[in-house]
C-alpha cells in the first residue's frame, strides 16, 4: 500500500536528460511518483525507455517555458541544456528556457506550496579570480560573450528562486553543480569527458582546446545524485545555493592522457582553437555540503570513467 507519509509525487524537469533521467531512477527507487516533463531537445527518449512500464512513472512532453498545470507535491527543475555546443545552439531559447522556465516552475511551486530544487551551475562563477569556489563567491561573469546566454540565464534563474522565497515564502533548494559524468551523457553533445571517449574508442585524435592547461574537477553522476536527494530533504529553511561537486581537479591534458591509458587507445592528442571565455580553472569548495549534508563524493575519477567507458562502448557497439 502507498505509503502517503513518505513517498509523495515529484515533478523532474529535464528528466530524459542525462542528469535528469538518472534521477528519476533513484526517486523511484525510493518509492516516490515520477512524473517526467521534457521537450527532449538534447534529452532522448533513450535514456526513459527503462521507465517506460513503470507503474509510477509517467511522462509529459512539455517546454517549460510555456505554463504547465499538474498537481505534485515536489519539483525538481533541471530543463536547460547544458553543454556549451547545445547551450549556444539557440542561445535565445536557452535564455528563455532558464528564466521562462524558472518563472513557470516557481509560479507552480507557489500554488501547490511544493518544494522547488534549482539546478544551477558552477557557471555563475564564469571564469573564477577566486580559486577553490566557495558560495560566497559572486562570480567573474561576461554578460555579453557566447556562455552568457546560460551563465546569465542560470543567474537570473537564482535571483528569481530567491526572490519568490523572501516574496512568497517559497521553500527553495538551490545546487551549483560543478562538471558532472556518467552513462547517459549524450555522446555528441561535446562536453569534454564524452569528445575523449568517444574519440579514444573510435581511435581518433583527442581534441585538447587550447594548451590543455585550464582545470576541471569532475563528479560522477551517482555522487551527484545523492547530492540532489539530499539537499532536497534537507531541514526547512536551507536553501543553499551550494556546491555539489567533487573537489579533485585534473588539467584537461591530464583527463585525456588517463582517458588514453584506461581505453588503451592508441589516439593521439591534437590542439585546438579555445572557445572564448572558457574559464582556466574550476574546484569546488564543498565544505558546505558536507557540514550541511553530510555529502562528500566518493567515486574517484579513474572508477567513474571506467563505467562511462563501459557505458559508450557498448553505446558505439550498437551502432548509437
Ligand atoms: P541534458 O542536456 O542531458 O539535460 C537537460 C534536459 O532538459 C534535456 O532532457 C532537455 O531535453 C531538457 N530541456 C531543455 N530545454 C527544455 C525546455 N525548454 N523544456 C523542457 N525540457 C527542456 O543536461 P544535464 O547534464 O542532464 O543537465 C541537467 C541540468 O543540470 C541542467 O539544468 C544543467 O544546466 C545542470 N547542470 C549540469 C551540469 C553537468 O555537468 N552535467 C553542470 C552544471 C549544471
Ligand atoms: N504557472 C504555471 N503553473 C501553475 C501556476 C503558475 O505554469 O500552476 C506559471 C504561470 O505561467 C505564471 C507563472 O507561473 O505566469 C508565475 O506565476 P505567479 O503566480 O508567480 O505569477 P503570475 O501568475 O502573477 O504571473
Ligand atoms: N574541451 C576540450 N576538448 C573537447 C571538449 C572540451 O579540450 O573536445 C575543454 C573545454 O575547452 C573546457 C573543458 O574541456 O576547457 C570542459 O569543457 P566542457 O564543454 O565539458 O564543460 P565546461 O567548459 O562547461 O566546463
């Protein structure tokens, strides 16, 4: 029997996405109603087809930046794309989808009085003079560059969720999530730890931008989701925003040559143009969610991408 003190329905925005989908999974998993909106421009139905029979999982094609009227006890709010290739395909839309988007998802909070998670980004920080981040940090930011459309987007999207919580009251969590991976991350979307496998298995050259200095730090999407799950049941009042993500920081030549080492690839590394306002360097500083959490990741580098490897070998196997 449904039990109605602890499993409850969730809406999950962005939910055939790769973050997305994986979290629809484990709120099932808990036993929650999943009810998935998605307008699968870079999520694919691929990443639900799993889910499709599930008794308690249903889902709505939807924009967010267009009203959507259901009833739900809780929203997770994870619609944008977020590559930079995606992102800045239709910038505009990535603007609106941010911040229509937000609009529409608290205007729903606010009259189910349902609890809304952000899923923001270490973005808002552009390209950090402050290194680790902490929260405290506002960020370096070009308003007016190729990344602005999601940096500014993803920035206003907060303003909004903290202002509909100081002017409505509105019980916000809010996570900046730092570069994460794992299965069901699109293989052409460009971001950087798919272009390496993906390269490294069909035995192309590994694109390294730039000099390969600049730095990452990068969560695999189980930490992450954990993460989510537990901010969202954190106590009343917190609201973030905080960092998720885990703090070991690699060079992106160094992810390419481990890349290399764990396929056993025989590719070569080549250098191209920087994309511009690439930040050089990005590490969170989690202390926050580990005092508030009690969160700390706890899949190293190499483990996580050998599952994602295993993950699109078998995707590029089949012919996907
Ligand atoms: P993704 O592109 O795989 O997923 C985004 C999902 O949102 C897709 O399924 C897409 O179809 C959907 N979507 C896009 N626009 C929409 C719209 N207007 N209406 C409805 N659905 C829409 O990306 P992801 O990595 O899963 O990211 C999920 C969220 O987490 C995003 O909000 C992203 O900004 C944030 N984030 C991700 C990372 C990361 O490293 N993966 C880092 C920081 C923030
Ligand atoms: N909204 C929605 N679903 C709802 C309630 C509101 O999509 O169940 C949208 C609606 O488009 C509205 C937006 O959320 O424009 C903001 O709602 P809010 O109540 O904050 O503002 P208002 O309705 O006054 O514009
Ligand atoms: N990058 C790279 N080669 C690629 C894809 C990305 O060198 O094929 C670099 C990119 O310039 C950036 C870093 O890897 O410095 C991370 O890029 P990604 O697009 O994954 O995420 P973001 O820049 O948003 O952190």
């Amino acid at each position: 029997m449904k039990n109605y003190e602890t499993t409850k329905r969730i809406l999950v925005t962005g939910g055939a996405g790769f973050l997305g989908s994986h979290l629809c999974d484990r709120l099932l998993r808990d036993g929650h109603e999943v009810v998935c909106a998605d307008n699968l421009f870079t999520g694919t139905k691929r990443n639900i087809a799993h889910l499709r029979e599930h008794p308690r999982f249903e889902f709505v094609r939807h924009d967010v930046t267009f009203p959507l009227y259901i009833e739900v006890d809780e929203i997770f709010n994870l619609a944008c794309p977020a590559s930079p290739v995606h992102y800045q395909h239709d910038p505009v839309q990535t603007t609106k989808t941010s911040v229509h988007g937000a609009i529409n998802m608290l205007g729903l909070a606010k009259r189910l009085n349902a609890r809304i998670f952000q899923a923001s980004t270490s973005e808002v920080y552009g390209d950090p003079s402050v290194h680790p981040q902490t929260e405290a940090y506002w960020g370096n930011v070009n308003p007016i560059g190729i990344r602005s459309c999601y940096d500014e987007g993803k920035r206003c999207a907060e303003t909004l969720f903290f202002d509909y919580h100081r002017q409505h009251q509105l019980d916000i969590k809010v996570a900046r999530i730092f570069n994460t991976y794992g299965p069901r991350m699109h293989p052409n979307d460009g971001r950087v730890v798919s272009n390496f496998i993906v390269q490294a298995l069909k035995g192309e050259s590994i694109t390294i931008y730039g000099d390969g200095r600049q730095t990452r730090s990068f969560c695999y999407v189980d930490d992450l989701i954990e993460g989510f799950v537990r901010l969202m049941n954190s106590e009343p009042g917190f609201t973030g925003p905080v960092n998720l993500g885990n703090p070991g920081e690699f060079t992106i030549r160094q992810l390419a040559e481990i890349v290399i080492e764990l396929t056993g690839s025989k590719s070569t590394l080549v250098e191209k143009p920087l994309p511009s306002d690439d930040p050089m360097q990005r590490r969170p500083d989690i202390s926050l969610a580990q005092s508030k959490l009690g969160w700390t990741p706890q899949i190293a580098l190499r483990q996580g991408l050998e599952k994602t490897i295993a993950y699109f070998d078998d995707l590029l196997r089949a012919g996907g």
